[in-house]
C-alpha cells in the first residue's frame, strides 16, 4: 500500500508515521504540507492510496477526501527525533487501524 504521510513541516509526525509503516512493508512519503509546492502536492495526492494526516489543520483538496485518514496526535509539540510519546501515539493509532491498513 502506498501511504502519504502528512505534518505541517515534514520532519516529525509524517517522519514517525512513515517510519513505522515502513517497517510494516508499506511504501510511504513522509511531507510537509505547508513545506511542499502544490504541484508536489498534487503528484503525491494521487499516489498515494492512503493520505494521513497527523492533525486537523492539514486540509486536503475535495478530490483526495476518499484517501484521507485523520490520525490525530495534535499540534508538533514533540522534541525531536523520534519522540517516545510521540512514537507511542503513533503506534497507537496504527495499531488500532492494522485491519484497515491490510487492504
């Protein structure tokens, strides 16, 4: 499955998202919604099968609303790298979505 991992800068909540579902055999891009150009945006939007967003501020356009996935773990208040809260939220959210993420 190819998933889009979705933060505000890029550099945290997509990296830890996309990191676990890297080790779980998936293919997934980790970006910065407000770091990314939209024509990059828009490559990756339909690239992607699965785009998740790590909080409610990022909007996805109309056309992609069947993709998205809100895993919310809030605003990037976490040290970095690789934050243990941060990696457990993360963890968290994907544990409880595994079924989902197996088609």
């Amino acid at each position: 499955m190819k998933i889009l991992c979705v933060c505000n800068q890029g550099n945290n909540r997509s990296v830890q998202f996309a990191h676990i579902l890297k080790y779980w055999k998936h293919d997934t891009i980790p970006i910065g919604i407000d770091t990314t150009t939209k024509e990059t945006l828009k490559i990756l939007y339909k690239w992607a099968d699965v785009i998740i967003c790590t909080d409610e501020t990022q909007v996805i356009p109309a056309e992609y609303q069947k993709k998205y996935r809100l895993w919310n773990v809030g605003p990037d208040i976490y040290p970095r790298p690789f934050n243990k809260e941060l990696r457990a939220k993360a963890t968290t959210f994907l544990e409880e979505n595994k079924d989902w993420l197996k088609n």
